[in-house]
C-alpha cells in the first residue's frame, strides 16, 4: 500500500530534522518507524514537504489501522502530528 500525502510546516529554527510515518502492521503489535531524512530544508523556516511510503499489506486481512505522519526537528522535538485512520479492505 502507499501512503501518500503533504505536511506544511513552519519552524523559525530552520533544524528541520526528519519526517517519520508511524505505521502498526496490520493494525496490530509494535509501531514500525519508517523516517525521511530533510537535509535540503536545512536554514527553511517554512513550507511544505511531500512524502510517500510504501508499507507491506500483503498478508493483512480486513482491518482498521492508523498511520501517524510527524516531523522531528534537530533537537528531537517532535511536531505537526496527524494522526490518519484508514480501513484494509478485502
């Protein structure tokens, strides 16, 4: 499956880190972390960041799940969190 989407920011440090997905395969067990590193918005203080991930749900069957998309700056404060649910269909 992909997940697609943007994520405006404004950050007045310009230390833009990463953006992390937070993703439960198949809406269960442990959170996977699957990061995009954002050297290029190095000094940026605003704007918008495209992203895509591709997550395996290959052996999933029908269920309710909710990806979380967030961006981390360099001192590993977390922001800009959305949460977004999703159904697996057959």
């Amino acid at each position: 499956m992909t997940i697609t989407g943007t994520m405006d920011f404004i950050d007045s440090d310009g230390d833009l880190d990463f953006l992390r997905l937070r993703y439960r395969p198949c809406g269960t067990g442990d959170w996977q972390n699957f990061d995009i590193d954002l050297p290029a918005l190095s000094g940026v203080t605003s704007g918008t960041i495209p992203f895509t991930f591709v997550v395996d749900t290959v052996s999933c069957g029908p269920v309710s799940n909710t990806a979380q998309v967030s961006v981390f700056d360099a001192q590993g404060h977390q922001s800009n969190i959305l949460n977004a649910p999703f159904e697996l269909l057959p």
